[in-house]
C-alpha cells in the first residue's frame, strides 16, 4: 500500500491495560478506541517485541500506523518512545489516545501538548519522549465520588448509562481522528469541541 520507508503521517497509540479483566473499564477507553478504528479501516494489530500491538493502514487517504501498548498504562512511555523512534516521527505526529477524568462521560476533546492532569500514562510517556508536545485525544470517563478512590475509578467496571455515553464519545472521536488526518488540528478541535 505504501512504500517501504514511507513515514506515516500520524502515529495513534491507544492507551489501556492489558488483559480481559480490563477491557471494558474506563482506563481502557483509548485502547478501546484504536482497536475499534483499526477494525473500520482494516488494520490488523500484531503484536511486537517492542511490546505493543502494532499496525499500518490507510486513513483519509495519508499512512497512520495505530498501535496498543501491551504494558500497564502507566509504563506506556517505552514502548510508545520506541514507536516514535521507529517511526522517524515529530511529537506532533504522535496522537495518544487516553481517558480523561477532568472529562464528563460523553465528552471528548482534542488537546496539543500540556501537562499530565495526573495521568500517569502520560507521564510515562512525557518522561520517556522527553517532551509534551504530542496530541491527546481525552475520552471523558468522569470523576470518582472522592479523589483517593481516582484508581478504583477507572479500573472500575461501567454501568450501562456510563458504558453508552463513553462508546459514543468513541465514536466521535473516531470521527474526530478521521477530521484530524484529513484537515488538521484546528478542524478536529472545532469538529469535537462544538459537539459538546
């Protein structure tokens, strides 16, 4: 489909926890996100030995290559540095895919650079990419009832009013990615951010 060496124009990385006990919690949502986009535009997720699940397609006409680390979330940032490395890519071609709980259930913002908000995935990779000026796609997963039970909240399972509104914030963000390749940050942003 593209030529050998051809670098893609953006990198996705979806951020979650490894494992079935997971999949459906809130911390999953970017990982949830890329995996579904990658079954939409035919990309098959291989798993590698820089311990992700990596694959390559075609998205708005423009190579992205989408990938899942197979860490925890928050020791994404090696194998998301090796992907940005592999990749000869800028930070701003890095898109990270994550849950955000500054973020209502529903909501899903695009945001350029910018500090961790506590999320330690980010963190991770900040400290491994040594810097913060790669794109988020926050995907709202809303607050815990107090800030000491933040853990038990995103690794909690969704009650079914939550587990709608998060797959449709999916879907927008899909959408969203979609806008972002083929017309740029500021369309994407002005795309997303009017929805809500």
């Amino acid at each position: 489909m593209f030529g050998r060496g051809s670098r893609p124009r953006y990198v996705i990385v979806g951020l979650g926890n490894p494992g079935p006990a997971y999949a459906k919690t809130r911390h999953n949502a970017g990982a949830n996100l890329v995996e579904q986009l990658a079954g939409q535009i035919g990309v098959d997720l291989k798993r590698t030995r820089a311990q992700a699940r990596v694959g390559e397609g075609d998205l708005e006409g423009s190579n992205v290559v989408l990938a899942v680390p197979t860490t925890y979330v928050n020791d994404s940032g090696r194998p998301v540095a090796r992907l940005v490395r592999k990749q000869s890519i800028k930070p701003g071609q890095l898109v990270v895919v994550q849950d955000e709980l500054d973020l209502p259930p529903g909501v899903v913002r695009l945001k350029v650079g910018g500090g961790t908000a506590g999320h330690n995935g980010l963190r991770s990779i900040e400290a491994s990419l040594r810097s913060r000026d790669f794109l988020r796609l926050r995907i709202g997963v809303g607050k815990p009832p107090s800030k000491e039970e933040g853990a038990d909240h995103v690794l909690s399972k969704l009650a079914p009013r939550d587990r709608e509104l998060i797959d449709a914030a999916i879907a927008r963000g899909i959408e969203g990615l979609h806008v972002l390749v083929r017309d740029g940050v500021d369309a994407a942003q002005n795309m997303l951010h009017a929805a809500t």
